[in-house]
C-alpha cells in the first residue's frame, strides 16, 4: 500500500534548540495530520492541514501543508524535555476510503536537558 | 468523557489462543478504526467501519474479524493468535467523514508466544 517517507527517523538535540521533520508521499494528499506519541500511550493529534500551502501554528508548533499535495512538514521552536516523543505525519490520498489515514513511521525526538 | 477506552493494557497469548480486543468511544463518532503498530513502524490499519453494521478492511485484516453491533463498541477478534500478531493494537475513532481528526485509545499491548 502507499507509504509515506517521514524523515529524519530519529533526533537528538539539546534543550532549547529548534526542530524540523517532513513527510513525502509519491501521491498526493488533500489532508496531512501531524501527531505525537508519548510512551505506552496512543497518538495526540498536535495539527491538521486541509489546504495546499496552508501554514498552521499550534503554539511552538509550526507545520505546513505543501504546494504540491505531496508533502508537510512540522518544525518544534526552543524544544523543552516534555516535547520527547514520537511524531507520526498521516495523510488521506485524493479519491481515498472514506476516513483512513496513512501514516508515516515516525521520528522519534530525544530532548537533552 | 472517557474518550476512547481499550481494554486489556497489556495480555500474553499462547499460539493458537484466542481473545477479543475491546474499544469503547462515548463521542457519539460513526467512523472507528483498529490499528497495529509494529516496532519503528507507523500504524498500520487493520479494519475500520463508518457506523454500526458497516465494517470494512484495512490493510492487514488477516487473522483478525470484527463487529459493530452499536455506534459506541468495535471489539477486534483475534481467532488463532500467531507470534507474528504480536504489536501494539490501537483503536480509534472520528465524527465523519468532513472530520478527519482520529482519536486514538491507550492501545492494548500483545504478545503472542
């Protein structure tokens, strides 16, 4: 079935500093959510994008919807410990079922203190 | 409200054992979802149903049945448990189609031996 490139798949970084990941797909979507997983528990939705070129921010949070249809990506400013976890981009394909969603594999975020 | 609400959090299955994953959602949502996650992998759909006696397959539905007697239960079957079905099970659910947010459970963790 359609994948979606989600890079990177993992990032250590320091307290303080900015971070930027992305998702491609070879097909074109019309919505691209952005989540974020914390350990043992289920993915929280932390943006969703419905347009092409729309720019959502959910406080530090900045994630774009791209031209294209093929792409999004998700940029965290001044990262704090809390933000550790694994994001998940998930898209809905042009002319897909009804409701589902396609996932990437996720970046897991490593916050050093 | 509770949400979405999964019961067992964690279960040990012998080969060939069966069990029943149950997901509850009180938001009144018509679409719900099961998903796998398998490790360093995105979600995986399983089967999903868009109201009650409506279900339909994902992309890995086999060695797994479901049913959707009411709008608030979606139990996912397992008949014969193999160690390959060992993952993480999340179950979801959204209003409808316009509304494509999913909110997921806390997952019930499996492992099959």
């Amino acid at each position: 079935g359609q994948q979606l490139n989600q890079s990177p798949q993992s990032m250590f970084i320091q307290e303080g500093e900015d971070v930027s990941m992305n998702c491609t797909s070879s097909s074109m979507f019309n919505t691209w959510l952005w989540y974020k997983q914390d350990p043992g528990e289920g993915p929280v939705l932390l943006i969703a994008l419905y347009k092409a070129g729309e720019l959502t921010s959910n406080g530090r949070l900045t994630a774009q919807f791209g031209i294209t249809r093929k792409d999004s990506f998700l940029n965290i400013s001044a990262s704090i410990p809390s933000d550790v976890g694994i994001y998940f981009c998930a898209g809905r394909e042009n002319g897909g079922s009804q409701g589902n969603l396609i996932f990437g594999k996720g970046t897991k975020l490593s916050v050093k203190p | 409200n509770a949400g979405v609400t999964q019961t067992p959090k964690f279960r040990i299955l012998k080969i060939g054992q069966s069990m029943t994953l149950q997901c509850a959602q009180d938001m009144n949502h018509n679409y719900m979802y099961w998903y796998r996650q398998d490790p360093g992998m995105g979600l995986k759909l399983i089967y999903y149903s868009v109201g009650a006696g409506i279900t339909d397959k994902g992309e890995v539905p086999n060695g797994y049945n479901v049913s959707r007697s009411t709008t608030e239960y979606f139990p996912l079957r397992l008949e014969l448990a193999a160690p390959s079905q060992t993952s993480v099970y999340f179950c979801a659910s959204s209003y409808g189609l316009l509304d494509i947010e999913q909110f997921f459970g806390p997952g019930t963790r499996l492992t099959v031996l």
